[in-house]
C-alpha cells in the first residue's frame, strides 16, 4: 500500500503532475507508445507529452484513457453522486441548477444596512 499523501498540502500543479504521470505509468504497463496514443486521438505527441506533465484539457486526458481501455477510472477520480431522498423530495422532480450562500448569523443584515 502506498503512503498516504495530504492532497491538501500538494499545489494544484502538483496534483495535476501526479495524475499525469499516473496516466503515464498506464501507458507503459499497457506497453502502447506514445505515437500510438497521439495518433489514436489526433493530438501531437508533444500534447500527449503536456498532458503527462499535468498541462491538459480533460478532453485530451478522457481520451487517453480510452485509448487504454481505463475509462471506469473517471467514475474513481470523480464519483457520481446521488441526491438524498430527502433532497430530492425538496426539488419535487425540479434538478438543482446552481447553489445557494447560506448566511450565517454574522451576515445578517443590520438595521445600519438597511438605512433605518
């Protein structure tokens, strides 16, 4: 098992390498070459090479692991995640378009605000 690393603490960019050379890590246990890959999904190789280094689009990065036949790690990385029974019934059948600041009690308008 590999160490556990505080993703919090890592930058973006950081992250985004990881990821890349994840992908990487991929395609050589898959034994494809990066020509391969490139040409499969009509991109250069040195896109292929920005995306391992964590400078792509998702587009690029999706299509990569189609290529090597990895496509149920997207539900990994970024699981689908249902609405509560409860949250549902408070849509009744509406699907939620955006959501909503909560105030907290400090945020409350005053009555200086209000120009009383």
């Amino acid at each position: 098992m590999t160490n556990p690393k505080n993703r919090y603490a890592m930058t973006d960019a950081a992250m985004a390498k990881e990821l890349g050379q994840r992908l990487e890590q991929m395609r050589l246990e898959a034994n494809v070459p990066q020509k391969a890959i490139a040409d499969e999904l009509g991109i250069s190789e040195g896109t292929y090479r920005h995306a391992i280094n964590g400078k792509a689009k998702f587009e690029v990065i999706i299509g990569i692991l189609r290529v090597l036949g990895k496509l149920e790690n997207v539900d990994n990385f970024l699981p689908e995640l249902p609405f509560s029974p409860i949250e549902l019934l408070k849509l009744d059948g509406k699907k939620r378009q955006r959501a909503v600041l909560k105030r907290t009690l400090d945020t409350q308008p005053t009555e200086d605000d209000l120009n009383w």
